[in-house]
C-alpha cells in the first residue's frame, strides 16, 4: 500500500501550487483528498469533495466539479490516488 512518505511531488508543482488555503495538507494527510471520479487525458480531473471545504482551485462544472489545483492533479496523474 502506498504511504504518504512514498509521494514525490515535484517542487515546482509545489510552488506553483499558491492559492492553497490549507498549506498542502494533501502531501501529508492522504485523507484530506477530494476523490478524483475521472480523469480525461491526465489534464481534466473530475472530482467529487469528501468535505464542506472551499478550495481556491475547485471549479463548478455543471452538476460537478473540476480540480485545478496543481499538487492533486500531480497525486492523481503519478500515483492514481
């Protein structure tokens, strides 16, 4: 099973990454992920929120939303999380 301290997240996705309001908890707390429903050639992530958090990189799309935020795409593209 993959481990938080097996995830290698380039340093510049992690720079480039600046509106996060929640200090990237992503990289150290697996939980804190919005699940990714689907994926469309690894540029458009699909995802629903597992909390009531408001995300500077979560956009309405129709009935469901899309992940823009660098770190996650990056999490979801490497490791298929």
């Amino acid at each position: 099973m993959l481990q938080k301290n097996d995830l290698k997240v380039d340093d510049d996705v992690i720079k480039n990454t600046n509106r996060c309001k929640k200090d990237h908890s992503c990289l150290s707390d697996l939980t804190d992920l919005c699940k990714v429903e689907m994926c469309i050639a690894d540029k458009i992530h699909f995802i629903k929120c597992m909390n009531g958090h408001t995300c500077n990189y979560r956009i309405t799309f129709g009935y469901s939303f899309v992940c823009t935020c660098p770190v996650r795409k990056e999490l979801y593209n490497k490791y298929k999380i």
